[in-house]
C-alpha cells in the first residue's frame, strides 16, 4: 500500500473506485489516497485548520481490517507536522465504536469538550446529505511520525 495525496489526474479513477470525495473543492486542506497498486482503497482528508482536523476518513469495505485506516491517519499526523502542527483533531461519533476504538488504539484522546449534535442537511460535493448525529472531539499530540505519507507502508 501507498499513500499520497490526491493528484488532479487521479480525482476521476478514485470518485470510479466509490469512494466519495464530499471535500474535494475546499480550500482549506487536501485528500490523501491509499493505493493498492494503482486501484484507490481508501482516503482521508486533512483540513489546514488550527489545529488541523482529520476528516473524511473513508475504506473500501472490501480493504477494511486490514490496517487503511490506521496508515491514512498516520499519514495525515506526518502531513500536519510536516505543516508545522503539533496537534490533530477530529470528530468521531458516538454510535461509530469501531472507529473510537481504532482512534483510542492510535493515541487520541477525548478533548473534555461537550458532545455536539448535529441534525439537518448539510451541502456536500456530491449533493444534499441529512445528518443527525452526536460527534465527540478527540485530538492527538504530535512529534515526528513515522512515514506512511511519503511512501509505503
């Protein structure tokens, strides 16, 4: 597996793949793909926010398991460090057990700030979404990691 971030050539032959890109016109961050050769398996995206936040983590259930999540996530850390961050955020929900449990395995910590709901429609990329859900915020203290960005791993 490879992890890079997401070339303007490769946007067509990763949205093919079914993983979605809902964040591919924002301003303020960029996708990082896991390849498998040359067929896409997984994705995250890193806002550029202070402190930068791990969105958008996706894998195709067929590569789930197998340690995509994990490597994108580490991925992401170098790139925020590499951005100059010592701090990474993201929102998990409460009903996602497995993703806290992977989040938790990986180092990241509940911020003590109140659980949010959210309910509504949201506006992504790809269309109208309705959301209700409660998200929990966990950040992670970084230092040098080790290198899943840059090449394979």
């Amino acid at each position: 597996m490879t992890i890079r971030r997401l070339a303007a050539q490769e946007v067509a032959r990763v949205l093919s793949s079914g993983l979605g890109l809902a964040r591919l016109n924002n301003e303020n961050g960029f996708y990082l793909v896991a390849w498998n050769g040359s067929e896409p398996i997984g994705h995250a995206y890193l806002a550029l926010t202070d402190p930068p936040e791990l969105q958008d983590v996706s894998v195709l259930p067929s590569h789930r398991r197998q340690g995509v999540a994990s490597a994108l996530t580490r991925a992401a850390e170098e790139a925020a460090v590499d951005s100059g961050h010592e701090q990474l955020t993201l929102t998990v929900s409460t009903a996602a057990k497995a993703a806290q449990a992977l989040y938790a395995s990986l180092g990241y910590e509940d911020t003590g700030l109140a659980p949010r709901r959210v309910t509504g429609t949201v506006q992504i990329r790809s269309g109208a979404l309705e959301v209700d859900d409660t998200l929990l915020t966990w950040q992670r203290k970084l230092k040098a990691v080790d290198s899943a960005y840059s090449g394979s791993s």
